[in-house]
C-alpha cells in the first residue's frame, strides 16, 4: 500500500474510533489513544499497544494519574494492508483489540472471542 501520511493516518484512527459502538467507548476513561510510525523496537510486528492499568487492576486509581495510552503504530498497519478499506479494517481491529485490554481482557480470551 501506498504510503499515508501522519495526518491523514490521524484522521483514519479518529473516524473508526467514530465508527465504534457507544457501550464500547462509553467506559473509557483517564485515556488517550495517540499515532506513532514505529514501536520502540522500530520494529513491524506490533500494530498497536495498550499502555496502563486495566480496569481490572485498579485498586487505588483516581486523580493526578496520567493517563493510560492506546497507541496505534502507522508503518506496521501500512505494511499489511493492501489498500485502504483493509487498512480501515485493520485500524479498526487494532482499537478494538486495544480497547479491550482496557477493560481487562488479555490476548487469550481476545482470541477465544475472535479479536485476536
């Protein structure tokens, strides 16, 4: 796939973060989702990277935490997309597979549940 600019990648992520349902995003809280080219290991492997403390684990959470991160890599999704719908897709599925170790669910049960 042709290459996508950091913007425009931006705006993809925005309007399928739009496109999700309500009971899915409504519980989101202390959290922000933010692009990068490349993980740390400037690697291609990782699509997207949930960065906290899940709701399962939050014991002693409240104010003047930072807050957790949801980080969408744009040259990994880049790499396995062969056009726009599929990056779409993909951007899609990396939210929601993200969002949900938000709230606490890991990879296994990801997979088990078809996100994975």
């Amino acid at each position: 796939m042709e290459d996508i600019d950091h913007d425009a990648f931006e705006r993809l992520v925005i309007a399928e973060l739009d496109l999700l349902p309500d009971d899915m995003v409504d519980g989101l809280e202390n959290l922000v989702f933010v692009t990068e080219d490349r993980p740390e290991d400037d690697s291609l492997d990782l699509l997207g990277l949930y960065d906290g403390v899940d709701l399962t684990r939050r014991s002693n959470y409240g104010f003047g935490e930072l807050p957790d991160r949801i980080v969408l890599y744009r040259e990994p999704l880049l790499a396995i997309s062969a056009d726009l719908d599929e990056l779409r897709d993909q951007i899609h599925v990396t939210l929601v597979h993200e969002i949900a170790h938000f709230y606490g669910i890991d990879d296994d049960e990801l997979h088990e549940l078809g996100w994975g």
